[in-house]
C-alpha cells in the first residue's frame, strides 16, 4: 500500500525485551538459517512491499514517515521502523536492524530486502474446478543513500508468476513477461530537509493515496490505479505536520520499460488528524488520461481506533466518473472493516467491499470479503493466512485461500 508505517514502540525497546541489543549465538544463527531458506524459496518472483496501514493510530504511529524513508508508507523502514520490527511488533522481539545488527551500516546508507513464498488455492466455481500453486512472490532487494538534504532509493527484484506460460502479457503490462525478468518497481530522488515538513520526489513509485493495504487484490487498489505493477513516473510534493499531511502528485506512463499505467494526471491526498490521534479524516482526489479514456476520482478516507477493544475501524470510499468513447458512467469503490490487535506480532483484520461499475445499472455490482490472519513471531518474519470470496452479480462466488512466508533483511 501500500501502507502505513510499522509501529512505534509502546513503552518498550528492543533491548528490554531480547535482554541484550540482539539475539544469542543459536537465535543468530537460527535466523541466519530462515534468512537463507527464506532467499532460496522466494528468488523468482516479485510483489510490490508495502507496510499495513492498520498500525497507524493503534500503536502510536501516526505519520508514514515515522518509520518508512517514503513519505507515502511503504518500502524500506527507517532505524525508528527497525527498532519497531525488535518491539511490540513481534511476539518474540529480536534485533530489528539489518541482518540483525551483525554489520552496521553508515548513518547515509540504508539496505533492505524483502523475500516473500506463498501457497494459494482458488476455487471458480467453474469447470476448471479447483487450482493450487506454491511459488515465489517477492524477493526485492532496497538501497538509499543519503547526501545532506538529499536521497537516492532504488528497488529491484526478480518478477513472477503463478502460470508457466513465459509469454503472457498481464493487464497492466504490455510486454510479455518473459522480456522483463528484471524490474525496479520503485526508484526516485527526494529533497527532504529534516528541519521542515516539506518534501519533494520524482521517480517511480506509488501516489499517496487511498488506504494503502498491502493486497493489491482489493479493489480500492485494483480498480483505481494502483494494482501489482501499476507504480507510474511521478513528481509530487508534499508537507507533512504532527495533525495533518497533505500530496500533490503529478504522473505519467513509465516511458523506460513500459510496465504499469499508461495514463497522465495528478492525483492529491490530503489527511486531518484528532481527538488525540486516534481519528483521522483524509480526503482525496485523482484526474487521469489514458487515449481517450478519461477518469476522475474522488473519496474519502477514515480511521478510528478504540483503545479498550484495541480494535481499528476503516473505511475508504471513491466515486468515479469514466468518460470513453462508447459512453460514459459513474462507478462506485467502496472498503470498509476492522482489525483486532490482541497483541505483540498478533492481528486479525476483517474486510468487507464492494464495486459498482454503473450505479445506474443493476447486476454491475460485485461484492467482496476477506478475512486475514497475521502473526510475527520474531523480527524481520511474518505469516498471514487470507481468505477471500468474490460475489458478483449472478454470478458463482469465488473462494480464494492464500498463505504467505514473509522475511524481512
């Protein structure tokens, strides 16, 4: 999502919890042996990285900047993110750092990696009846370096699929996979200086907008622009404060490798923060031109966390205004759902939606849910089980169970 920042700690750092400022010689070591498998499994695919915008406002993190280099969320972690992944985000703890502190990094160089396998069994409802695949989903490496004010990110990994046909081209691609192993879904340079709230970055990445969930699949991310390969070639700016951020977006086609989007326009996102910060209200907007398809955009986002049920409320909802050649129509994108946070590394997060590609006609509608079961056991390792029904229509649902393996360097 993309996504909103991993958490900052609640009254607890990585050292109180581990007892020492990283694992054992035989936790070490055990870690350096999942890192390995985890590098082995996942080599072959690759999936966009985002962080889980359900941490924002449950665990004292408010802003995507607050553990996250982008300003958006998302991508390689920050020390403060680091410390985190150590903290009350696992169940374990652990050394957050990379490659669990065995060698520091200078303060103008940050290096990640994200490694991610995944086992999933869809059922149609349909003759083909039902499939199963085990394959890759991500393995991307990131670097930034930093100069002063200024900063350069690149990610680049291995891209994937499930089916083995090496000529298909996807949706949102143009050229068969087969020519485009190689990809960098995200490269830019920032201007950031560290006594402001401004910023500015041109580059490939995602436009902060909308909730940011890490699974392309839903459709506040499919169905408006930012589905798996979709980052476009931006310049945006931004000012982010302590209540309140706001993104200006300009975007266009990535005219290197002709991968993702292939529309023009700008997109804003602007977030109001209160009642202590656990509310937030955002309104957002996108305006984009692909041939002679115009698309406009506009919704709202909101979060509330109560803190005695330790439960977080969302919701995100988009009108869209298509104008194409053969007619026009105003469609509808809708998420709302909750996620339980019972404790360290444990999250359990229920999704409803639902999108209408013309409110004026009946039978468009396809209703979704998803249900997803989240554990981090130890730092830089996760699991999480999804499951998924499609309703559209007059239609058969569709069921969609997913398990992911997630390492983190």
């Amino acid at each position: 999502m993309s996504g909103i920042e991993i958490p900052a700690l609640r009254g607890r750092r990585r050292d109180d919890r581990a007892g020492a400022p990283g694992p054992g010689r035989r936790s070490l070591a055990c870690a350096l042996a999942i890192s390995a498998a985890f590098v082995a499994a996942s080599v072959g695919g690759a999936r966009q990285a985002h962080a889980y915008p359900q941490w924002q406002l449950s665990n004292e993190a408010v802003r995507c900047a607050q553990c996250h280099f982008s300003p958006g969320g998302g991508g390689l972690v920050n020390d403060y993110g680091r410390d985190a992944m150590g903290g009350d985000q696992t169940t374990f703890g652990g050394n957050g750092a990379f490659l669990y502190g065995i060698s520091p990094l200078p303060s103008w160089l940050a290096v990640g990696g994200d490694f991610r396998g995944a086992y999933v069994v869809e059922d149609q409802a349909t003759s083909t009846g039902t499939k199963q695949a085990v394959f890759p989903m991500q393995a991307d490496l990131q670097m930034r370096v930093a100069v002063g004010d200024f900063s350069a990110y690149a990610s680049g990994g291995l891209r994937g699929q499930v089916r083995p046909d090496s000529d298909l081209v996807p949706d949102q691609n143009y050229r068969p996979i087969s020519t485009s192993r190689l990809i960098s879904r995200e490269h830019y340079l920032m201007w950031r200086p560290s006594s402001t709230g401004w910023y500015a970055r041109a580059g490939r990445f995602y436009a902060p907008f909308g909730l940011r969930m890490a699974e392309h699949v839903l459709y506040v991310r499919r169905d408006l622009g930012f589905n798996q390969l979709e980052e476009s070639y931006n310049l945006s700016v931004g000012q982010i404060g302590d209540r309140s951020e706001v993104h200006l977006t300009a975007f266009a086609p990535d005219f290197v490798r002709h991968l993702g989007a292939r529309s023009y326009g700008v997109a804003v996102y602007a977030e109001q923060r209160g009642f202590d910060d656990t509310a937030l209200l955002a309104g957002q907007g996108k305006l984009d031109v692909n041939d002679d398809v115009t698309r406009a955009i506009g919704g709202l986002v909101g979060k509330l966390f109560i803190a005695p049920g330790k439960t977080l409320l969302f919701a995100e909802t988009d009108a869209v205004r298509l104008v194409t050649p053969g007619g026009d129509s105003t469609q509808f994108v809708g998420a709302f759902g909750a996620s339980l946070l019972p404790g360290h590394g444990l999250m359990a997060t229920v999704i409803g939606e639902r999108r209408q590609t013309d409110i004026r006609v009946s039978g468009t509608a396809t209703n979704a849910g998803t249900l997803l079961v989240t554990w981090m056991p130890y730092a830089h390792t996760e699991l999480e089980l999804m499951g998924r029904l499609q309703a559209p229509s007059g239609a058969d649902t569709t069921k969609t169970v997913l398990l992911q393996i997630h390492f983190i360097l």
